[in-house]
C-alpha cells in the first residue's frame, strides 16, 4: 500500500514512473482481475466521501476505494485534480447487486438533474465493458422518459483509476 501512495503522489516526484511501471507497483490502477461473481464499477457522484461510506455499509459490497478518474493526465491528486473527476470504484458481488442495482443506488445518492459546477464534481459512470455502457444509456434514458427532466449524468468508456491520498480513504468513518 506505502507505494501506491508514492505512486499517487507520483506528479511530485522527479523521475516519475510510466503508466505501465505504476500499474506493476499499485494494482488499483489496473482493470481489476476478479473472480466470476465479482465485477466493478466505477463511479462519478459530484464527491467521494458520502458515496463511499454509503456503499461500503452495503451487503454484497466487496470493496469501495476513492479516488480521481474520467481524465487523461496522469497523476492527479486532490490538489492537483487536472482534468479527472472525484470518483468511487466499487466492487460488487453479482450474486447480490446486478449492475442496474449499482445504477439505482448511485441516483439515489446524488442528483443526476443537476448540472455540474466544475469537473471535479460531475456525475458521470464509467463503463468497463459493452453490457454496463448499455444498462447505464438504458437506465438513464428510462429515467429522463419517466421523469421529464434531463440528466446531466455522463457515460463514458472507464480510464486508469487513481486511488485517492489515503486520508480520503473512509473519511467518514474515521470523522
């Protein structure tokens, strides 16, 4: 764990390590091997913090880190977030969560009818394969059809998740 925060802090540092070198040294940023009934989702709700303890206390819900994601840049850091977006990867167990679970859960904790102040805090869900991106175009449609309103919520293709500084990691939960 003390060298993915090295890795984190990485844009400080001189002689920075490549995409590839970082992923070797810390796994979150790679695209999660996991067994058969676990999948990922990465998630963008305007802030980290409340997202994360409010999944994390959930059954079926193996992992919940923070962290930065949705931009090109490498590196970012809470004080230097670039072009990436506040973001929750979660690791669910699909025995008890369907993506479209996840999906419900995530309007449920922030408001996909907000239009965003910065990037920072946008609402976005990062897809890692063809079935999420569709079930999130289906689900968002569905809901702008029922309710009338427009969702600025983004869909776009997951990129390299950042794991966030470690004081971040459940911050509510040591408040």
């Amino acid at each position: 764990m003390a060298a993915c925060g090295l890795v984190n802090f990485g844009n400080l540092l001189t002689g920075r390590p490549s995409v590839e070198e970082a992923m070797k040294i810390c796994p979150q940023l790679q695209e999660p091997t996991l067994s058969s009934t676990i999948e990922t989702a990465d998630l963008c709700l305007g802030w980290f913090w409340g997202p994360d303890y409010e999944f994390t206390n959930k059954k079926g819900i193996e992992s919940v880190v923070v962290g930065y994601a949705g931009g090109a840049m490498d590196w970012p850091t809470y004080r230097s977030i670039q072009d990436h977006t506040e973001a929750i990867r979660i690791e669910y167990d699909t025995s008890a969560w369907s993506f479209t679970d996840i999906l419900q859960e995530f309007v449920t904790q922030h408001s996909p009818y907000a239009k965003p102040y910065s990037r920072q805090y946008r609402s976005a869900i990062l897809y890692h394969n063809a079935d999420q991106k569709e079930q999130a175009e289906q689900f968002l449609a569905n809901m702008e059809k029922t309710t009338g309103k427009k969702i600025y919520t983004d869909i776009e293709k997951a990129t390299p998740f950042y794991r966030a500084e470690e004081y971040h990691q459940k911050y509510i939960q040591k408040a």
